[in-house]
C-alpha cells in the first residue's frame, strides 16, 4: 500500500481536497479529526491536567487551548508531547486497518506534514494550494478567526512556497471544485 501525504496550509482548502480522495474510495487518515476524537477522549484528563481553563462541556475546547497556547512555544511543545504519539498511534492503526483491508493507496491528511516530520515516512507529498489572497479571504471567512489569529497560525506553518517545492504534486484549489477533482483523478490514475 502506498501512503500519500495531504498537506497545506489553513485555508487552503486541504479539508476538501481529503473529501474527494474520500469520495474516490480512498482511506483518508484525518489529523485533525483524531485530535478532535482524542480531545473529547483518551487525552481529555492530560489536556486539562498540563493546561488548566481548556476543557469545555464536550472535553477539551480548542478555541481556548489554541488561546493558552498558539503563541507560546514553551506551552505548545508542552501540548505536542502530550498529544503528538496518541495522533500517531490513531494514524498507525487506521494505516493498518486499510492496508488489511487490502487498500491500495491510502492519504494521511497532515496539516504540519513537514513541520512535524512526517512527509519522510510518506511515498508521495501532495500539496494543496491557492494564492494568498484566496487563502486569506477563506480563512477570514471563518467564525471566530481574526487577522491576528490568522497570521499567528501562519508564523507555525512553512510558506506555502517550501510546502509546493518539496511536494511531488500541487493541487490547486483557487478555480473550482470539479477542477480540483479532475487534478485528483489524474493523480489517482497516475499511482495506481
């Protein structure tokens, strides 16, 4: 089984591009979902635990962790250790459950791929990108998100430039849906 890795940054429609490989039968291993199933479970007491005010009604609520965190990095190094081996045991087993199920190709949708690492344990790199004022204008577009805030999630991230030139493949996102859709087609038909 080949393992691709999705990356982007926010706003860069990274989300949706999962959605089609999804769409396309493809296992698709979200990070940021695991970390929602894990912040509602397993690692709910830990969170809370390492970052006092961050658990909500539901478990840990990741609008104030982010707060506690997004611009210390002694506290989000502190977050990732906790965090980081549980995301990674969720992606292991989901590789494993769709390479029993005799799954070809599978994606692991990893917003920090190069931040973290990771794109060395993947076979292919796929990047999704838009320009920046396409990426801006979605982000902003989001409940709760400030340009401040947005340009703090930036400042964790690489440019979107490094992320396409170590990529083997760029989506890009800015024109359409159907249009991003046919570029994962072809990429599917060029793998398989």
């Amino acid at each position: 089984m080949r393992i691709i890795g999705l990356t982007g940054s926010i706003g860069m429609g990274k989300s949706a591009t999962a959605e089609i490989f999804r769409s396309l039968g493809v296992p698709v291993h979200d990070s940021d979902r695991a970390v929602h199933e894990i912040y509602a479970g397993s690692a709910a007491a830990l969170v809370s635990a390492a970052f006092p005010g961050a658990a909500g009604p539901d478990g840990i609520d990741r609008r104030k962790l982010g707060d506690l965190v997004l611009n210390n990095p002694t506290e989000m190094k502190k977050l990732e250790a906790l965090v980081h081996p549980l995301v990674s045991a969720h992606r292991k087993a989901f590789l494993e459950k769709a390479r029993g199920q005799g799954a070809q190709l599978a994606v692991c949708d990893v917003p920090l791929l190069f931040e973290t690492g990771l794109d060395r344990e993947m076979d292919a790199i796929v990047v999704v990108s838009a320009p920046f004022q396409v990426q801006k204008d979605r982000v902003l577009a989001r409940p709760g998100m400030t340009e401040a805030r947005f340009n703090a999630i930036l400042q964790k991230q690489w440019p979107d430039e490094d992320k396409r030139r170590r990529a083997h493949v760029v989506i890009d996102t800015s024109r359409s849906i159907e249009d991003a859709h046919q570029q994962i087609i072809n990429l599917l038909r060029a793998l398989v």
